[in-house]
C-alpha cells in the first residue's frame, strides 16, 4: 500500500481511475490531505499495536528472533515484542508428547471414540526383511518431545522428517540382525529397547533437540499373503494337542474300566474258590453220613438207594431202552414216560 | 503541507532502509553479490546488517539439510534384486564454492543424487544380501538353528557372518561418497540405507517359499499329534492286555487252589469207601438227566431185573 502511495505521489501522471486519489494527494493541504495521512497512521498504529504482543500457550515455547537472530525463549503467557516483523515469534510444542507412526496412520481419534487405524498403502514403510532373509510387517510408534525448541528449529531444516527416515533405517538395520522367528516372538522388546537407544544416538549427533520417549512395536506379523499359511501352522498345532487329548480321554475311559473288569474277574474266581470247597465240604459230609449208615447194612441201603433213585428220575426220563446182550440193537421198548407222559 | 512532507520522507526512509539494511535469519547465512561478482566473506551471524544499495543477498540455509534418493532397483552379489532406499544429510559448507559450483539447492541435489545413488549402486552390487540385511555383531543361537524350519533353509547361510554389515556398509557408502565428491561447497554428513525389500517377483518367489516353509511345520505338527496319539494308544492297548492277563491269571491261581482244596476233601471222604462211593455218585449222575433223556438199560441191569421179576410173579 505504500508501494503504491509512492510511486503514484511522484508520477503526475497516472491511470485515469486513480484520478481521485491523486487529487487528494497532489491538491496539497486541503482536508482530504489530511485525513489520508491520517488514515495511513492509524493503520499503522493498529498494525503496530497489533503486531506487538503474542500469547504462548501452556504446551508450547516461543522462540523469539529480533531481525532474525534468536534473543531468547519464552514461556507461556502474555508477552510482548517490538512490531513490524522486527521481532518474530515461533511456537514450538515442547511439553507435548508427539509421535511418529510407521506403516499405518490413526486416521480418527476424536474423544470418548475408538480410534481407528488404517493400514493399508504403508506396506513400503512395514515391509522389511529379517536376517534369515524372510519378510515381515512390522508396525511400530515413536513417541518424542522437543526438548531444545532452538536446536529443533535451527539445527535441520527438517528434523520431523529426518526422525522418520533414521527410525526406518534403525528398525530395518535391527530387525535385519534378527531371526524372523525371534523377531515374531521374543524380541520386541528388545528391538524397542535398542531402537529408542540407537535413534537417540543419531538424533543426538544432529542435535536436533530431539528426545526419543519411547519405541512401541504394534502390529508385527508375517506379509499378508503368507499369514493364511502362519494361521495354518497354528492350527495344526492345535490339532496336534487334540489329538494327544483324544487318545489320552479313550485311555482315560478304557484303563478304568478294565481294572474294574479285572477285579470283577478275580472276585468271581474266589466265589468260585468258596462255593467250590463249601461244596466239597458239603457232599464230603452227606457222603460220609450216607456212608455210615451203609456200613451197619450194606446190602439193602444199596438196593433202596438205587430204587429210590430210579423213582426219582423215570417220570422225567423221555425213553427208557433196554439192550439185551448178544442181540444187535435196542430189544422191544419199554415206554415209561409214553404212559406216564398220558397221565399228567 | 506538513503532514504530506512527513509522508514522503517516511516513504523514502523506508524505501532507503530497504536498500541499505538486510537481516539474516538464524537458519540461514548470506552472500553480498555486487555486480554479478560475491564480495567479502560469509554471513553467518544472524541479525540486521548493512550493505551498499546496489550489492544484492545471496542467502543459503545454515541447517543441516535431507537429501532422500530414489528407490533404485539394485542386483546384489547374489544376484537377487531388491529395491534400495537410501537418505543422506548434507549442508552447505562453503556457500562461496556452492554458489559457484551449483548455484542453488536444486543444482546441488542433481549432483547428489549422482554421486550418492552410483555409489550406493556399486556398493550394493558388489555385496551380498547378508552383509546388507544384517549388521557386524549377527549371531544365531544354537537353539533357533535347531528349528526345522530353519535347518531347511538351503538358499541362506544362517551363519554367515557379515564381512561389514549394515553400519559399516552405510560408513563405506559415505566414505566414498565424499571421496568422489567434487568440491562442490557441500558438506555430506550420512547416507543411511532407509529401505531394503525384494522386487515384486523376487517378493513373489520368497513369499511361496515362506507358505512352503511353514506348510511344513503345520504338517509335521499334525504327524507328531498322529504319531503321539498311536504310541499312548499303543500303550493303552499295553496295559488293557496286562491288566487283564493279570487278572485272569489270578483267577486262574484262586479257582486252581480251590479246585485242589475240593478234591482233597473229596479224597478224603470218598477214600473211605471208593466202592460205594461209585455207586453212590452214579446215582447222582442219574438224578441229573434231564427231560427228554434216553435211559438205556441192559436187560440184566438191577432195576430191569427187578421189574422182569415184577412181571413173572
């Protein structure tokens, strides 16, 4: 705006649209004259009074430069600074966690919600080898402040940037000195232990004002085309242990249950055993009872017993056949149970 | 009048001001060119300076500044390609010579991406994937060797041991870098080798073999479940057998025992008079016939004998 004030101010002559300010300026010191002075020194003083003060927030530092070189840094508040651009302010977040995701990006975290996360389309930044040669997908946060608000603005031109590419290549450079195996199970968290440590170093030796918080692995898995094949293994695995279970449950069911078969088997044999002697015992003692008494007559206890005998069993006895001798088969048939079989 | 003079005079301040005074800011360091030509030494120290009104500013940033390469696909000594990303840091150390030599960042950059990505690419195809996957201190435990996934592996040598690895391959990348550098006025501080992957079809090629490798764990799971199934079946079959045998053996034992114990108390008793005895049990035997039975008797038998007798009286 003074630009243009100026040259038009000097040149009498000038686009005819301008006529009128070239009236007020050139017609001297009438009262248009002055109110465009006026006007131009108010603007200015409220550019001035605008331009003088600042508000540093509580997370934040201000980094104070009068015409380009640092005078200091403030802290949060009201404050204020020589205007016109002469001093110039910028606002570092030092207080503030800040973090760097690598191989997906928290694409919504609002408030009392779930964040939630995009993976797709940083494969480039996850994919890496390991040291048998294999690939793995490797999800990881780099969590920092800016501790020297000087050295972060001041030391690179682009120190976020710079973090990124070291975090890349010092995960890569650890995950590359590891079995893919090892990578996949034991050694998180030694790889976020040594990466923070190595990615401080590196930093350091920028001095880019720059400290690591923390390294956090998420997500570290096999690529996607062979995770089917990773689920696999885990299945079979499982397999395996139901198929232990199942052999070990039939054994559980069988072995039991032939102990007690077993015990069974022995038991009746010593029922056996007992009823066995008893009998023994039992008929010892008729049989000699019965014997007794034969010896005092011998003669007629024999023929009553076998009398008796026969009178017993000939009502259920089918045929009775008599063999004479000398002749060849079965004499004239005496059909005992025939009649009697009529009578019952 | 008054107020129009001060105007002009602000005006002309400002416009002289604008000529004669340059500020240089922290980040950056500055150049008086006059004439086409640079003139004195270097600003660095930032601030508000003065110069004569024709001298132009030359400024170049003081920061330490990201060169990031192309990914460049690389074969390596082994003949597998891979994609290599690298990122280097530089700065502009001599802003004299590097405003003569490259004029501007954009100049210098060109010239870096010659100089870093050759080097890279002779470093990388001289150098097997090993060295540049793994670091100097690569070691493998005794225990991961064991694993049979990994015993398999015919295509890598687990225990090759890096002759530089990582680091110190980075370390040689710089060297030579800043040995085939020209004095350009730049000064390069590292080369890191962000990225290393296989080219799709080689990427291809290691993810069938991953698939293979671990189809093969699987399957070795499922036959050592078959396997371990077969041998507690095997012993359940074992102790079924043992267990029975015992038993009836044992049953065999009592029942023997008491079979002796009976016909020891038979002996006894029966030795008495074996005769009767005979003719005793005989009768017992006939008492057991059971329906249905044929009694064959012999025409002189007692009983026939006496039912002959019956008949004639």
């Amino acid at each position: 705006m003074i630009q243009s004030v100026k040259s038009n101010g000097r040149g009498q002559q000038g686009p005819p649209d301008l006529q009128d300010l070239l009236d007020k300026l050139g017609g001297g010191g009438g009262p248009s004259g002055k109110l465009v002075v006026g006007a131009i020194v108010v603007i200015a003083l409220i550019w001035a009074a605008m331009t003088s003060f600042y508000t540093v927030q509580p997370e934040e530092r201000a980094v104070v430069k009068r015409f380009g070189a640092v005078i200091g840094i403030t802290d949060p508040g009201l404050h204020f600074k020589i205007p016109f651009n002469i001093d110039q302010v910028q606002f570092v977040a030092t207080e503030r966690v800040l973090k760097q995701e690598f191989g997906f990006r928290t694409t919504s975290s609002e408030a009392g919600r779930a964040s939630t996360y995009s993976a797709q389309q940083f494969e480039d930044e996850s994919l890496m080898l390991t040291g048998d040669l294999n690939m793995i997908d490797v999800e990881w946060v780099v969590q920092y402040r800016i501790n020297d608000p000087i050295k972060f603005l001041y030391q690179m031109r682009e120190p976020t940037r710079t973090l990124r590419d070291i975090s890349e290549s010092v995960m890569r450079r650890i995950v590359g000195n590891m079995l893919g195996s090892e990578v996949l199970t034991i050694g998180r968290v030694e790889i976020q232990q040594i990466a923070g440590e190595e990615i401080q170093t590196l930093m350091d030796g920028y001095d880019a004002g720059i400290r690591i918080s923390t390294v956090e692995m998420q997500d570290v898995v096999p690529p996607p085309a062979v995770q089917p094949a990773f689920n696999e293994v885990n299945e079979a695995r499982q397999e395996r242990e139901r198929m232990i279970n199942e052999a070990q449950k039939r054994v559980n069911q069988e072995i039991p249950n032939a102990e007690g078969g077993a015990l069974r088997t022995v038991a009746e044999a010593e029922g056996y055993a007992t009823e066995r002697v008893n009998r023994a015992e039992g008929e010892s003692a008729r049989f000699s009872a019965v014997l007794a008494e034969y010896a005092m007559a011998p003669e007629v206890t024999r023929s009553r017993l076998y009398l008796e005998t026969l009178d017993e069993i000939l009502p259920t006895i089918g045929q009775v056949l008599v063999v004479q001798e000398g002749q060849l088969g079965p004499l004239p048939l005496l059909d005992v149970n025939r009649n009697s079989g009529g009578e019952q | 009048m008054k107020p129009i003079l001060i105007a002009i005079l602000v005006i002309i301040a400002a416009a002289v001001g604008n000529f004669i005074f340059y500020t240089v800011d922290e980040a950056e360091q500055a150049i008086i060119v006059q004439f086409g030509e640079p003139i004195g030494d270097v600003v660095s120290e930032p601030g508000l300076k003065l110069k004569l009104p024709w001298q132009q500013v030359r400024y170049f940033d003081k920061r330490l500044l990201v060169w990031d390469g192309d990914v460049t696909q690389i074969p390596t000594l082994g003949r597998e390609f891979i994609l290599v990303d690298t990122t280097a840091r530089w700065r502009i150390a001599d802003p004299l010579l590097f405003l003569t030599s490259v004029r501007d960042e954009r100049g210098a950059r060109t010239r870096l991406d010659d100089i870093v990505d050759s080097v890279v690419r002779d470093m990388v195809s001289s150098t097997e994937l090993e060295e540049i996957v793994r670091s100097k201190d690569w070691e493998v435990s005794a225990e991961a060797l064991d694993d049979p996934a990994l015993a398999e592996r015919s295509d890598v040598n687990l225990k090759m041991q890096p002759k530089l690895g990582r680091e110190l391959l980075e370390q040689e990348i710089l060297n030579r870098a800043r040995d085939s550098m020209p004095d350009l006025g730049i000064e390069l501080d590292d080369v890191r080798i962000k990225r290393v992957n296989y080219i799709s079809s080689v990427r291809q090629q290691v993810e069938s073999r991953m698939i293979a490798e671990r189809q093969s764990i699987a399957e070795r799971f499922r036959s050592e479940g078959r396997g371990r199934s077969q041998e507690i079946l095997g012993n359940m079959e074992r102790d079924l057998r043992r267990i029975q045998s015992e038993a009836a053996k044992e049953a065999e034992q009592i029942r023997g025992r008491a079979d002796a114990k009976a016909t020891q108390i038979y002996g006894q008793a029966f030795g008495a008079d074996p005769e009767f005895y005979s003719f005793f049990r005989t009768l017992e035997s006939y008492r057991a016939l059971g329906e249905n039975s044929t009694l064959m008797l012999r025409a002189d038998s007692d009983f026939f004998r006496y039912l002959e007798r019956s008949q004639l009286q």
